[in-house]
C-alpha cells in the first residue's frame, strides 16, 4: 500500500512539471510578433526574416472610389500575389494578413463606410482575395476618424465584415475563419466622439495601435521623445496614458497590440549647447523626409558621424546629437522597455511600423522577439520552480505524513515490545504477557487485561530501585540518569537519532504519569512528535511505582494504593511490528 501512494504521489509531481512546460510553451506561442511590411519600402519580400515574427501583414491593397472592391497595386500584383508562399519558405508557421488602407486610401475608405451598400462589395472583395492568395486574416488600416459618424459607420463595418467572416467559414469549412483587425489611433477618445470600442470587442480578434509619433518636427519647435512610453511632464501624451485610456474604455487587454516604430524623429537644434530633449529647435533636420527617418538610417548617421547616443529611461527613448542634428527614436533599450511593459500589461504582443526600416542585422526585430522570449522564460521557469517546489512540497509532506504516522506507531509498539521482553523474561507465568494477533494481521495488539496481569504479578524479588516496581520503573531512573538509550530496542533501525528517541521516551513517560492532569492528551502527544522544538513537561516518578519505608521489608508486593484513574475513554492502539 505504501508502495502505491509513493507512486501515486510521484506521478502526480511528474504530471504537474509535464503540464507546466508545456503550458510554458503555450504561453510562449500565444503572444503575437506583427510586423507590417510596406511595398512602398521597395523591400523585397524574399529578405524578410520570418523567423522574427508570428504574424506578418502584407499593406496596402488599393480601394476602387467607384466599386468600393480592393485591388491589388498593378506594379506590385505579384509581390502581393506571392507574398504567403514567399515568407513561409523560412517560417512555414507564420501567419500572414493583407492589409487595406493607408494614406493614399483615406478619402476611398471613408466614403466606402458610409452606408451597407458600399461597405458590402468592399467586404465580399477583400475576403475572396484573402482566399485567393492563402491569407489567413484582413486588416483596415484607416485611423482617419474625423466625425461621430465617422465612428458609427465603423462599428457597422466591423460587425458586417464578421457576419460575412461567418459565413465564409461555414462555407469552407477546411478553411479556419479570417482573422481581422484593424488600426486605430493612440487614443480611443477623439475631437468628435470615440471609437466603437464595443463593436471591436465583438467583431474584431485584436486592434493595432498606433502608439507613436506624438511629437514631430512638424508640429513643435523643441526637441521631444516622439513616442514615449511613458512623460513626467505630461501626463495625457504618451504610450502608457493611452493603453490604460483603452483599457478603461473596456476593450480587454488582450485585444491590443502595442506599436514600435522602427523609425525616429530628426530636429534641427536651435542652439548646438543645448542639446537635450526639450532643447529648441528650427524644425526639421536636414537631408530627412519632414524630418522621418529610418532606424537604420539613423544608425548609419552614429557612425559616420560620431554621435553620442544616449537612453532616457523616464521617457524610454534613446536620442543622438551630431553638429545640428538632434534625433530621438527607439534602439534596443527603449525597444526591449515596451516590449516588456507590454507583457506586464497583459497585451497580446506587439507590431513593428515598418520591418523595412530596420537595419541590416535585424537589430530591433531581434532584440523585441529576444526580449519577449527571454521575459517568457524567465516567468515561466520561475513559475515552474515556484510550482515544482509546491509539488515536492506535497510530495515529501504526503510521504513523510505517512511515515510519520508509522513511526509514532512504531515508536509506541517498541516501547511496549521493550517492556513485552522484560515482562516476558521477569514474569513466571509467561502467558500473560503473549500477544494477540488479531484477524491473523501482521500487527500486535495487546489486551488491558495482558497489562495488568503483568504489572500484578511482579514480586518483591523482582523490585529494581527503591521505591519502583517494573520496567517502566527502571525505564524511568534509566532516563533521569541519562541512560535513557539503554531502555531502546535493539532492534530500532534509527539508533543513532538519539536526541529523537530520548524525546519518544520522554513522551512515552509523560503518558503513565502519576496523576491524571499530568498526562497529555492524544492531540498533544501527536503534536509533541512532530514538532522537536516544542516545549514540554518533565517526567515525574511513573504511576506504576510506590514510595516505600526504609522499614519495609515484606516479601511480597503490596498492592498500589490511591492510584489515580482517568474515566476517559480508551482507544485501542494497534502497534506495528517489525
């Protein structure tokens, strides 16, 4: 039986390490990598690292401003056309999704929503198409809400373009069903009312939100983190205010996907000792597109040119200065801090705006996914530690609670086994002292009246020490002599945990005290044998024993006078023996 709970109790540590890996894995798999690749970057589609990420999106599919159907750009049909089949080559697991939208799609989309009817062909077009390539989800990439209706439209677009989601699914049902998501701004709240928070919750599997580019040379004239994670001195403008802002709308955590720019802002300073972020500025710097520019364009510029960079970590973004140019973006540092905040926060991952503008090493795809990676590991080989150790915890406490319970058993039964031998060797009339085997079981079991007929029968030659009859007398003088080792069975496998034994004497003592009140409950001698440290009372002179005159010289024993009796009930005790 022993053998069966040991087993079962290691199965069971064994199944919950086995359910934590793999629920590590899981989670692993679960959080979203997106990058967006824009054929506009002129990027070919073949040098993308795949690896890096989890989803990657295909923008921007066009609008016709007359059918409302998407198209494909005419110079870039086969890009598009190839796109799934090309980065699968690396990563065969990867996700892909086509997006439709853009600044050049603005006044056709805005329009498209405007009613079912224009909405319908748009939808329809853009779910064939995903089809017809192998893309696995759609994405509206339009943050240009300007009215209220604007935003109602929006909602009835979401809900219609999952409908026919629905429906695309029942009909291929090989296929699984599209995923789709969209853009959003870095706010939910806009100049004209807010985003249709309830309708993205219902229709759309996650949002990817545009948590930068808050300050740009175009619109300010002083240096600034363009998308910081966090602004000690404004409070309203930066990535963290606008997740929470979300969150509180009450679209869940898990529906949003924090936005990295792989790109920077570039100023042109005012004054080249000043040079921090708030330094004044003329606008944007030189040789840059309104002062956008690449990562590794700006990595290119640190090292022909010397620049000095450095990190902010209550804005979380790096900057470098060379002669008037002042530029702020996110490098490693700054890229790894919002990866992190956005597994702290419980989002579902995070997207890069654009994996083109990353540098020849794949530096910020690189480190966002090491990041992310790394910070899952880390959790999880902590959780499972913590998890493990409860386990084994369960584990030593299931089995040494069944030991332990032996040992008291045990412990008891050698005691009495000790005296049984001495009974049996001191006694002439042998029998009284033979166990009862009871139900023909491996365990001794002895009658009250055995007992008693033993200690009735000692003699006065049998007397050891003044004052005490018995074993249990010379167990007593034994102990305060400190020879209570002597008393131990020769048998006893642990002889060598004294201190322990000594303790077990000590309690078995305590049990045949004079006195009914000196003797502790069954509750506190299991307490006294599981906690070593706990304090307890010292022995006196045991029940079985008698003061006697120095005149006394009878020769038979007298019977033990003003013996106490404890009315309490009695339990039968079965003893485990060897």
């Amino acid at each position: 039986m022993s053998s069966r709970k040991v087993l079962l109790l290691l199965s069971f540590h064994i199944l919950i390490c086995s359910l934590m890996f793999q629920s590590s894995e899981e989670a692993s798999d679960s959080w979203l990598k997106i990058g967006y690749w824009y054929s506009g970057s002129d990027f070919a589609v073949s040098d993308i690292n795949s690896t890096l990420y989890t989803h990657l999106i295909c923008a921007f599919a066009q609008v016709n401003t007359s059918t409302f159907q998407i198209s494909l750009p005419s110079k870039d049909h086969q890009r598009f056309s190839t796109f799934t089949n090309t980065v699968k080559l690396k990563n065969p697991s990867i996700t892909t999704l086509l997006s439709t939208g853009g600044d050049q799609n603005t006044h056709a989309i805005q329009s498209m929503l405007t009613n079912a009817s224009s909405r319908k062909p748009f939808i329809q077009s853009s779910i064939a198409m995903a089809r017809l390539y192998g893309f696995q989800g759609l994405d509206l990439s339009w943050s240009t809400i300007q009215t209220s209706s604007d935003s109602d439209n929006l909602g009835h677009f979401f809900q219609e373009w999952r409908v026919a989601a629905e429906s695309d699914a029942q009909a291929n049902s090989s296929l699984p069903e599209l995923i789709l998501t969209a853009a959003v701004q870095p706010s939910p709240d806009l100049y004209n009312g807010a985003y249709p928070v309830d309708s993205i919750r219902s229709n759309l599997n996650w949002v990817h939100v545009n948590t930068y580019s808050y300050h740009t040379p175009m619109t300010q004239n002083f240096t600034a983190a363009p998308s910081a994670l966090f602004d000690p001195h404004v409070s309203y403008i930066n990535t963290d205010y606008y997740i929470r802002a979300w969150i509180g709308k009450g679209l869940g955590a898990n529906k949003l996907i924090l936005g990295l720019p792989f790109f920077g802002s570039a100023w042109k300073l005012q004054n080249l000792e000043s040079n921090t972020i708030g330094a004044a500025a003329t606008g944007p710097a030189d040789s840059t597109d309104g002062g956008s520019i690449s990562y590794k364009d700006i990595k290119d510029n640190i090292r022909q040119n010397g620049a000095a960079v450095h990190y902010n970590d209550s804005y979380v973004t790096n900057y470098c200065t060379f002669g008037s140019t002042w530029i702020g973006y996110d490098d490693v540092e700054a890229v790894q801090r919002k990866v992190t905040y956005a597994r702290d926060m419980g989002l579902l991952g995070y997207y890069v705006w654009q994996i083109s503008h990353d540098d020849h090493n794949w530096t910020l795809s690189g480190a966002a996914a090491e990041q992310i990676d790394d910070g899952k590991e880390e959790e999880w080989k902590l959780l499972v530690i913590i998890l493990s150790v409860a386990a084994s915890v369960i584990l030593i406490l299931g089995i040494t609670f069944y030991f332990q319970k032996k040992r008291i058993f045990r412990t008891t039964g050698i005691l009495l086994n000790a005296a049984k031998r001495s009974w049996t060797k001191i006694l002439n009339n042998k029998e009284a002292a033979e166990p009862f085997h009871g139900n023909g079981a491996d365990l001794h079991v002895y009658r009250f009246s055995d007992i008693q007929a033993a200690t009735n029968k000692f003699s006065h030659q049998n007397k050891i020490g003044q004052g005490g009859y018995g074993p249990v007398y010379k167990a007593y003088e034994l102990w305060k002599e400190g020879k209570g080792m002597e008393v131990m069975d020769d048998l006893l496998d642990d002889t060598c945990s004294e201190c322990k034994l000594v303790r077990c004497m000590e309690i078995a003592l305590l049990c045949v005290q004079e006195h009914a009140s000196d003797r502790p409950s069954m509750l506190e001698v299991c307490s006294m044998l599981r906690n070593e440290n706990k304090s307890q009372a010292i022995p006196k002179k045991p029940a079985f024993s008698r003061v006697q005159d120095n005149d006394d010289d009878v020769n038979e024993c007298q019977p033990l006078q003003n013996i106490s009796v404890d009315d309490g009930t009695i339990t039968e005790t079965e003893m485990v023996g060897r």
